[in-house]
C-alpha cells in the first residue's frame, strides 16, 4: 500500500468510536508496521535524493501519523 492509502486508514480508526477501533485493532496493528517500513525506506531514500525539502515533508507526515495511530491504540488496550 502506498502511503496515502495507509494515512487514510489511520484517519479512519482515529475518527472512529471505541467499539469499532476494538474491533480493528489487529489491521490497525499491521497498518502501523507497514508505515514504520515505509518511514525506513523513505529514510534510506533520503540519503541519495536530491529533492531532499519534499521527502523530508513525507517523511514528517508518516512519522506524525504513526505516533497518533500509536497513541491511540495504546490508549485503547489500556482501557479496557
């Protein structure tokens, strides 16, 4: 998936109620992994591009959205 996509399902769970972000919490699980493979790439891909100002956005996005979606499922594995 690429990372729109992936920012999209974040959004999604973020603006859900408890009771469905319960239920998703598995995919929700893989999504994250998925963007922290892809905050690593986008790193690795850093170092050989010229055009440094736009990944280093990209990057800032994919890392600010992975905390968000982190906090919000430790929150919820604490509350219940």
């Amino acid at each position: 998936m690429r990372a729109p996509k992936l920012l999209k399902v974040v959004k999604r769970f973020l603006s859900a109620d408890k009771e469905k972000q319960y239920e998703h919490t598995k995919c929700f699980t893989d999504v994250l992994k998925k963007l922290k493979k892809k905050e690593h790439s986008l790193k690795n891909k850093l170092k050989n591009e010229k055009n440094r100002k736009q990944l280093k956005k990209e990057i800032a996005v994919v890392h600010a959205q992975r905390k968000k979606g982190i906090e919000a499922l430790k929150k919820l594995k604490k509350g219940n």
